[in-house]
C-alpha cells in the first residue's frame, strides 16, 4: 500500500485504515527531515497550494503554509475577510478565479459544513478540508492520533476521553471517526446540552462526571469552550464549567495513574485546563504542535502525488 | 522472463574487497570520510564494505550513514504509483568532509544527481566521491561517473540488473535480467 485511496482529504469518515497508516508512516519521514537543520525538500517544486480561509485561524494556518513551504510548494494565501467574497461572490467562483491562476491543491476552511466535498464535486483541484464548519477538521485528528502513538506507542485498544463542547466540535467528530477506526475506546464527557443527541450511535459511551472519564481513559483530549459559535446559553457561567469540567492538577493527581492530556488549541487557560497542566510532563500539546507539521507534509505529498 | 548470473557470490566477495583496498588507498584511516549508502538498496553494499575494512583491514572508527532520496527525486508525479520513502540514518555532519555516495547499479545517474541534491540539507562536503558495484555503460542521462566501480557492464534498456544480498535475499548474486 502506498497510494491514498482518495483523491482529497474531506474528512476522516472517507478514510480507511490503511490510508492513516500510510500518512503515519510518511509523516515519520517527514518528522525526521523536519528535525534536521535544513529543513527543506524539493518534491513538490511544480504544484501550486492556495489556502483559501474562510473563517479566522492562526495555527493551521501556519501549520498548513509551512508544510507547503518546507515541501518547496508555491503558496498563495487567502483569506475572505480581504476578498470580493465581501462583495457577493460565490464559493464555486471564488475557487475557479484562483484554479484559473493555474492552482493545483486547495486547502480550506469554511465555516459550513460540508463546504469542501460541495467544492470537490464542482472544481478540478484537490481539496484539503482545513475544517468546515461543525463538521470535520481531519489533519486535526490525524495529528492527535500520531502524538498518541507517538507518546504511547499505539492506539488501538487505548481509552481515549474527548472533554468539553462536543456539540460543536469539528476536532471531536473527526478524533471519533480517526480513534474508532485505529481501534481506541473513545467516550465523549462534558455538560449534557454539549452533548449531541444520538452520539452513542458512532460507538462511543457517554460520561457526564469529569472525575469518572478521567478514572477510565488513558488519554483526555480538552476542547476549548468555542464561546463564537454558542448562540445560546449552554451552560450557567464559565465558572461553573470549569468547576465541573476543567481539569487542574490536583484532580491529575488524585487519580491512580498517570494520564496524557492534549489540547487542538487555543487554549482557554484556567477554562478548561490550568495553566500548571498545560505546561506539565503529562501534556502533549507542543508535540502535537510539531507533530501537526509532518502530518500535513504528509497528507500534502500524498495527495499531490495523485495528480497528474 | 529469462536471467542470467552476472557476478556469482564468490566474484562479489573478490569485488568487495578489491573496493574495500582502493577506499583505503585514497582515505587511509577514514579520519575525515564519510560512507554514505543510498536507500533502499545501496545501504546493504554500504554495511558490505563497512564491515570488511573495519574487521579484515582494520579500520577502527567509520562513519556509516544512510541517505533516503525519495523527496529529491525528479521524477516525483511521473510515474504511475506515488515514491515510497525509506529512512535516512545520518547522525554526523558532512561539513568540510569527503564523501563516499554508494549504490549498487549506476544507470541513468539520476538517483545520484538526487542524492547530490538530497546531501545538501546535511552540510558542504569538501568533495563528494561515487561508487557502485555495477555500472551500467552507455546508458546515462547526465554527466555522472564513478570513482571506483565493481563491474562495468553493456545492458539494452530492457534488461534489469538485479542484486541480491544475503543479509536481505538470501545469497549474495547478482542478475541480468531480461524482462
């Protein structure tokens, strides 16, 4: 196996098994030729990536455009907030002008879901979902998963807690997808009106008592409370979020066993982890920062490898 | 598909070590050279002539580096299927060193022409040496030559030189195999 079976990264649910393992094992490479002191391979010295992002991001961004740069692509950069989008254009057209421009590979976010397979069914580039809405992030679960293996040397069979605003979580839905796949134990923790109706149908258990999740799993995963897309009140105040859901160092240590923590990022400190945490030996989330470079170099050689 | 023997194992272990004497002739103790073997399969030739100089001419210290050359290729997109990569092994600096770049067939020089490139990321090299334990004549497409060569061989574009290694095949053999 060393061909994707898919012609673009839409979202984990369109992978199989053997395609997460193909770009783990590529991202490996990539890890080691990011840790040198020239940083940079000329295989993708002919394509041409624009990321269009339609809503704000700092660090996929960034993680994306220097994956491309250290790949030797040519980046354009786009964001809708300094674009005719403003001015009524649609998305098909909005694609088509820069493809026009002779682009090979788009990456983007947008803030409606399903935004990137409706692009991939009406232009002729390869698409990377950068995150669509409440729909999927899938570099985001892809990278999470590595620095899990990375940390404990696989994921099949480990408890993995997903904490926080599941409801409208892009990373949630698509660490589901990845972590059930790979063959983890996932379960999803956080107040009961973040939580969607129906979640058990994907296979995962259900737990609304932090100190329980945490008992159980090997590995929580902290989401950010996305105080942008909470139209409503979910819960009383943040405070009392964070009483029931934040995790501090002294409830780390009153369990039994030493867990891993992870955050996608931005962190929400003293909200959903304090800042004692997020720094501590346990935490991954600087590796999962690094780690997040060689996995969308890796996506990024695969996919352009399939165009012709 | 027919093959037949180019080097049998006893004429490879004779060329082993005539390319193990004539490193020596040219860089003695190994103080300030590096042995570079190119991936996939040029690293079995590498540890081949890495392990005769250090246990039967006793060289006592080599540095012994692995180089994968997928991200450098130029062919990247053109063929059918996408370059798998292996791993690149080198834990020293080349800078200021000279280098011995080794495959086992020389054909197009294309792959050297990527690992000249790939060897950049690693540091200047004073100079950089090429050897190769076929080297297939009148078939290149760039102006590359090797330093020291096993066996020099005419093969029609057809034909593959096929090298099999103990460590990895099960005997030391090398064919010519028309295909």
């Amino acid at each position: 196996m060393s061909e994707l079976s898919v012609k673009h990264l839409l979202g984990i649910k369109y992978l199989k098994e053997t395609d997460i393992q193909l770009i783990f094992e590529t991202a490996n490479h990539f890890k080691e030729v990011i840790n040198r002191s020239i940083k940079k391979v000329p295989s993708l010295r002919d394509i041409t990536i624009a990321n269009i992002f339609f809503e704000n991001s700092t660090r996929t961004k960034l993680s994306f455009e220097l994956a491309e740069k250290r790949l030797s692509a040519d980046v354009l950069n786009f964001s809708a907030s300094q674009s005719s989008v403003k001015k009524g254009e649609t998305l098909i057209d909005t694609v088509n002008n820069i493809l026009s421009m002779k682009v090979d590979m788009v990456v983007m976010r947008h803030p409606n879901p399903g935004a990137g397979i409706f692009l991939s069914k009406h232009v002729n580039a390869s698409i990377v979902n950068a995150g669509d809405g409440a729909h999927e992030h899938p570099t985001q679960a892809l990278l999470d998963s590595y620095s899990i293996r990375e940390r404990l040397g696989d994921v099949a069979g480990k408890n993995v807690v997903i904490v926080g605003d599941i409801l409208h979580s892009r990373v949630a839905l698509s660490n589901i997808f990845a972590l059930k796949l790979q063959g983890a134990n996932v379960k999803v923790c956080g107040p009961k009106t973040l939580l969607p109706k129906h979640i058990e149908s994907l296979g995962v258990g259900v737990e609304t008592n932090l100190r329980k999740a945490l008992e159980w799993c090997d590995v929580a995963n902290m989401l950010r409370i996305q105080n942008e897309r909470l139209d409503i009140s979910y819960f009383p105040t943040t405070r009392e979020y964070t009483q029931q859901f934040g995790v501090n160092k002294k409830l780390l240590d009153s369990l039994d066993k030493e867990i891993v923590i992870m955050h996608p990022g931005p962190i929400n400190r003293g909200v959903e982890i304090t800042s004692d945490v997020a720094d501590s030996k346990q935490s991954i989330i600087l590796n999962q920062v690094e780690n997040g470079v060689a996995i969308r170099m890796a996506v990024i050689y695969l996919l352009a490898s399939k165009i012709k | 598909m027919s093959q037949k023997v180019l080097l049998s194992s006893k004429e490879i272990n004779i060329i082993l070590h005539r390319l193990a004497c004539q490193l020596l002739e040219n860089h003695l103790n190994f103080e300030n050279t590096v042995l570079i073997g190119i991936q996939p399969r040029g690293k079995f030739l590498a540890e081949r002539l890495n392990k005769i100089l250090k246990e039967e001419y006793k060289v006592k210290h080599i540095d012994l580096g692995f180089l994968d050359i997928t991200f450098y290729r130029d062919d990247f997109r053109r063929g059918e299927k996408t370059l798998e990569a292996t791993k690149t092994k080198i834990d020293f600096l080349i800078e200021d060193k000279n280098v011995v770049l080794i495959d086992d067939v020389l054909y197009t020089g294309r792959s050297i022409n990527a690992a000249l490139t790939a060897l950049q990321s690693f540091g200047r090299p004073k100079d950089v040496e090429l050897l190769c334990l076929i080297d297939r004549r009148f078939s290149r497409h760039l102006p590359i030559q090797p330093n020291y060569r096993g066996r020099q061989v005419d093969a029609i574009n057809d034909e593959k030189v096929k090298v099999m290694w103990e460590e990895n095949d099960g005997e030391d053999i090398i064919y010519l195999v028309n295909r």
